[in-house]
C-alpha cells in the first residue's frame, strides 16, 4: 500500500523467491499501488476454504466502522487496567501500605463492643457487624456519622482459616477496581482475625434474587449487576498475572445503594497459571452448584472455572432461581441440570424466565443472555473469555439504550445457537483485534505517530497481538493501556525472555497464530510462512519482521504482517510507512481494516476472510 508497496516490490526482487500469480487478488490503494494478496505458487484447487474480498472506505468511514460503535470505560476502569499482583510473605501482607491496622479495642469502639444490634449476618465463616468510623483518620465515630463499615470477625475453628484471611487481605490490598468490595484494614489479636469493608448497603445479590419478601430486581437492574461483575472477573482474568476468583456466587455478589455489584470474599482466589502451564493442580473448594465440573473432578484449575461460575450466576438471574434447591424433586434441584434443554430455543426460553419479572423483558435480549449462558456452561474448552462474556453483555445494554452496533442481526430462520467453538453469534460481534508489528522504540523510531495514538482508545480493543520487538518496558506498558489482553512475541532485539518465539490463541471461531519471523528464512517467503502456519494449525497467520503490511491467501489460510506501526526501517528497506491492522472478528467472518500513514494522513482499506466449515476449525 502506497510507499509500502514500492518497498515489497523491491523485497520480493530481492528474494528471488515469489512472484505475484496472475490470478492474486489484488487490493488496490489511494496512491496508485496494489497490494497483492497472493494464491502464490502454493494454492492449490481447494478454493472453497477462504474467499477474500477487496473493498475501498475512506480513512473516516473505516475508523467509523472500525473502532466507533464500542463503548469508552470511564477514566477509573482505564487507571487499574494492567495491575501486576506480586507474591507476598504474611509480613508483607500484614504491613501493606494502603490497609489499616486496626486494635481489637478500636474495633470495639466501632462496633459498640460487638452490640447483637449490630450484627448483620452469620455464616460458617463467623460473623458480620455494622460500625462507623471518621471518613478521613479511620477512627471509631458516633453513630450515625462518619463512614459506614462491615467488620467481619472470624471464628477461630471456623470454615475460613488463617490461610483464607490472609488470601483476603493479599488480593483485596493490592488490587484495586470498581467492581471489588474495598477493604479498609484488619485486625490479628491473638485468635481473633478481622477485616474491615466498605459497607454496602443492598447487600447480597443472594438476598435480593432468593429472600422472601425482598423487592423483585428489574431486567435492567439485573443486566447492570452481571455487567459489573463481569467486569470484576474479566479483570481478574486479565492482571499480569493472573487471578482466578474460585468462588464466584449470588452471595459473594454485593451491591451498594445504587445496586452497582462489586466481587468480595477473596477467600479462595488463586494466582492462575504461568509460563507453559495451563492449569493450577489445587484442592478442590468452592460452592456445590457454582463449581466447574472439570474442577470438581480433578482439582485443575482455570480461569475458565470461573466462566462456568458466572454462568451459572446468570442462570440465577434469569430464573430467579439457586444454583441448587433441595427443596424442589428431581432434575429441578440443579438448575443447570433444568435450565439446559430450553437455552438454546428461542421458543422455549421463557419456561425458565422469573416470573416475578411479570414479562418484563426484552425477549430477544432475554435469549442473548440465555445463550451467553449456556456457552458458559459449556464444557472447559468451548466456553468464551470473561472479556467476550464482558463485551456481548455490553452490547445487549447498547442495543436496550438505541445504540444498535454496526452489524445486521442474524437472518431469520437462523440460529444462533452454540457453534463448534461455544461462541454464537451474539457473543462473537464486534470482537476488535490490534495487530503490529516491530515497533523499535527508541532505537529507529520515537514513538507511534500522534494520529495513530489519537485512534488508539483504550476500552475499544478486546486483544492485542504483537509480533515482537518492542525494545523497552515503557513500550509495554503503554500497550497495557490500550487493552489489558496483551500477546507478544519475541524478536531479536527483545531482552524480555518471557516472550515466546511462537504462540496460538482462539478467538472466537479463528484460531491465530503469532510469530516475530525472523525464524523464517528467506525473510517473508510465504512457503515457509505457509508450512509454519500448517504446523500452527492455524486459520490466520501474524508475522512481522519485514517492516511492511502485506497480505496472503493460501490453501492453508491468511497470512497478514502488520508491518511498523512506528515506520521504523528495516534491514531491507528504509522507505517504511507506518501501519497497523485492526481485525474486526464476527462469526465466520475476519473484516481486516489496514491503516497506513502516508503522506501525513491515515489511509484505510478494509479486507474481507470468510471462512467456511471446511477451513481449520478452531479449538
């Protein structure tokens, strides 16, 4: 595109080794270039596993198109993406710099020595108390003034130990969110364990959806709470190293007076796999009803756990019913059990809706959450992320408010029922991939160009991918910002080992692959680049390397290299125009919008992937 393509076309002579196949399909750009993208001497007959298609946009309507219809996260959710959770001793623990240690005499005085008045509730942990406290020195205030605060006092042989309070104070003293129960102190006497929280004043999501008499929850309200829990947990999920939460249920769900929910009870969370791991081997807790069955069965766990937790939590507010009712006969006590059969049928669905709702509720979107659900419930490998589960209940909320998102709702006749990777349609829309590639900062370039930065706005973008290079932490960092799922190779001027020199990941129906490419030799010679795709197994091929946007279609799939979103030059060539490629990814469908500086101004081009059944099926 543009200069870029004078510079692979002196790449390819140089090479020697590709020349553009007559039958390529060709993209041709605003100065007057084509970018090939090439059948090249692979293809072979079977033409009916990719189709690609050339569209031209203007650089506004593809930015629209692009990167317009999703929702900014306020300037709060922007400043804790990206939270690194260090380990840390019970000493460490103990004197964390933001947690107030309380005496058991102060605690006293806030409580009104512990008043049975003042207790607002019981359970096999120990108990709950109201207190007050001066908002600014944490001191115990007179009632009625001041902060509101829960004091939680555990039993000394109750179900949450010593170990389970520590873990509280760990996660809850380090990691900070809107959608997590503030801890304000603690206190350890002797036997004697307590923590100190916010209060919050609706309580439970337990008691507002189970307790007799409790004022029934709108469908917008209820859509708010799994929002914000989503957010809590897709946060979790996405900290530099990771968290999973174990434990995720209605009661550990509370709610301030705004009904917004906020996680507590970090009891039972767990620091996620590292490195080549894909799984932490630990002994099994939880909540009968809430627990992933594979967890059950063999003590791994994953973030993925939680996705089936949240799941069932969704059932939970779409029913109005537990998780498990010893009450009720048969397959009736489990409400996944019960809930199954009707989740997928749009005609059916209703058979499990809350009938307090009285028919208040957007049919439609009642089926979306529904199929959200099952996905959820899925089995390990075929449930989505916390972020997809986060972005199709956002989109849900945006379609309520008249905010209809860019796509066409799915034809009818269709279903949009569970595909083979355990994402429908409704899950699958406006799932926006960053993809760049060698940015070399500071060493042949400064930064990413101020236009590209000005576009680049975090909260819009579900993953980044990277294929490496990026030279310094700062660089890192800043990525972090843009969006908190971040995936790097490693390139040569890397010193950060953690990176990989390949990595796959599924997003949605595709399955990616990621790779620096200086491994591939001739640099950018598509048969290797095509065997390595093969030997990936993958539907879409990143590579960087070369500097230069550039595109392929083959029988095994797409290739696409980003090229430098800085311009840095490369060994091959220093005419470099800056680009980057955003991948709208919606079913079987890839829109892969090109954004390419030149000439001081951004240029867009839009690419269509289509892929079929017979393609790589992702897993």
């Amino acid at each position: 595109m543009g200069n870029c393509m004078e510079g692979r076309s002196r790449v390819v002579s140089y090479l020697g080794s590709q020349t553009t196949n007559p039958g390529s399909t060709q993209i041709t750009n605003r100065s007057g270039h084509s970018s090939a993208l090439s059948s090249s001497s692979i293809q072979s007959n079977n033409e009916r596993s990719t189709t690609m298609v050339s569209t031209k946009i203007s650089s506004r309507s593809g930015h629209s198109l692009a990167l317009s219809s999703l929702e900014v996260p306020s300037d709060n959710e922007r400043s804790i993406r990206g939270s690194l959770l260090t380990p840390k001793s019970e000493g460490e623990i103990l004197s964390l710099p933001n947690l107030k240690a309380f005496t058991m005499s102060e605690l006293k005085n806030i409580t009104r020595n512990f008043r049975s008045d003042n207790l607002i509730g019981e359970g096999g942990f120990g108990y709950i108390y109201k207190g007050w406290i001066e908002e600014h020195a944490l001191n115990a205030s007179r009632v009625g003034s001041g902060m509101f605060v829960a004091v939680k006092k555990l039993k000394p042989k109750g179900f949450q130990g010593h170990k389970e309070w520590l873990s509280e104070m760990n996660y809850l003293g380090q990691l900070h969110h809107p959608n997590f129960v503030k801890l304000i102190g603690f206190c350890v006497e002797g036997d004697n364990r307590l923590l100190v929280y916010e209060y919050m004043t609706e309580g439970s999501l337990e008691n507002h959806l189970f307790r007799k008499g409790a004022t029934t929850l709108s469908w917008a309200v209820r859509i708010r709470i799994a929002i914000d829990a989503a957010r809590g947990l897709s946060f979790l999920h996405n900290c530099e190293q990771q968290v999973i939460y174990r434990d995720f249920k209605a009661s550990n769900i509370l709610l301030d007076s705004e009904f917004n929910a906020k996680l507590s009870d970090f009891g039972l969370a767990k620091a996620g796999p590292t490195g080549d791991h894909t799984h932490v081997s630990t002994q099994v807790m939880g909540t009968q009803g809430y627990a992933a069955p594979e967890y059950m069965a063999t003590g791994r766990l994953t973030a993925k756990c939680d996705v089936y937790s949240f799941g069932v939590v969704l059932l939970e507010l779409l029913s109005g019913r537990r998780a498990v009712d010893k009450t009720k006969v048969g397959v009736e006590q489990n409400l996944v059990d019960w809930a199954r059969p009707y989740l997928g049928d749009r005609r059916k669905v209703f058979r499990i809706m809350d009938t307090r709702l009285e028919g208040q509720y957007p049919q439609k979107g009642a089926f979306m959450v529904a199929i959200l659900a099952l996905q959820c419930i899925s089995e390990a490998k075929l449930r989505p992320q916390m972020s997809e589960v986060l972005h199709a209940l956002e989109q849900h909320r945006s379609i309520r408010h008249g905010n209809s998102p860019s796509h066409s709702e799915p034809p009818r006749g269709t279903s949009p029922g569970l595909k083979s990777s355990g994402l429908s349609y409704w899950v699958l829309r406006m799932v926006l991939v960053l993809a760049l590639g060698d940015l070399h900062v500071p060493h042949r370039a400064p930064d990413l160009p101020a236009k590209f930065k000005s576009m680049l706005v975090p909260g819009k973008i579900q993953h980044i991918i990277c294929t490496g290079n990026l030279c310094i932490k700062e660089v890192h960092d800043y990525l972090k910002t843009l969006c908190p799922d971040l995936h790097i190779t490693r390139g040569e001027y890397d010193e950060e080992t953690r990176y990989p020199e390949t990595k796959t990941l599924t997003i949605g129906q595709f399955k990616l692959g990621l790779c620096h490419g200086h491994q591939v030799i001739p640099w950018g010679d598509l048969d290797s680049l095509a065997m390595l795709q093969r030997q990936l197994d993958v539907d879409i091929l990143v590579t960087g390397h070369t500097h230069q946007f550039t595109a392929y279609k083959h029988e095994a799939g797409v290739v696409i290299n980003p090229g430098s979103a800085t311009g840095a030059y490369s060994s091959i060539t220093y005419d470099v125009n800056p680009s980057f490629v955003l991948m709208d990814i919606d079913g079987l469908r890839v829109v892969v919008y090109v954004y390419e500086l030149i000439d001081g101004e951004v240029k867009v081009d839009k690419i269509d992937f289509k892929k079929t059944t017979t393609t790589h099926s992702a897993h």
